[in-house]
C-alpha cells in the first residue's frame, strides 16, 4: 500500500522549513539581493527581518491577504482585463 500526505488543512500552503511558501518568498528576496550586492550574510538578515515582518503583518488575516493589500493599494490588478464600468458596448 503507498504512502500519501494529507495536509492538515486542505487550504494550506506549502512549507519550506517552518515558513509557508510567501513567507520564504521574502526571504529569498533578501537573499537574492544580497547574492547580487556581494553581501550575502547581510542579505539573508534583510530577508529573514522581510519575512518575519510579513508574518506579523499576516497574522490573524484572511486568506490571500498579500494581494488583497497590493489590489488595495492600486499594485496588483485586473488592469486590461476588466472593462471600466462605464464602457456599455463590446465590440471584437
């Protein structure tokens, strides 16, 4: 019989060590820029401060909370997908 992982939650998101997969995006961040700057060590300190700062920002919001805060400052969008809503003809 195989073996098969069931996550604890079914909306879980992937985990890298003991972060879920965003948080260890800012981390990588971090650690990228240090990568490219030539101080790689100083680097992976701003990208652990960037993703420990993220988990508090994080913690106790819904789900997807990152992009919902990017669409509310205008950063992350449906720009060109969705029409404006004074446009009443489509034409293709």
């Amino acid at each position: 019989m195989e073996k098969h992982y069931i996550p604890k939650y079914v909306n879980a998101l992937p985990q890298i060590l003991w972060w879920e997969i965003d948080e260890f995006a800012f981390f990588l961040g971090g650690v990228i820029f240090g990568i490219i700057s030539n101080h790689s060590f100083l680097g992976a300190i701003i990208g652990f401060l960037l993703a420990k700062g993220y988990m508090r920002l994080k913690y106790g919001k819904q789900n997807g909370f990152l992009f919902h805060w990017l669409y509310s400052k205008g950063l992350y969008g449906k720009k060109g997908r969705v029409p404006e809503y004074w446009v009443k003809e489509f034409i293709e």
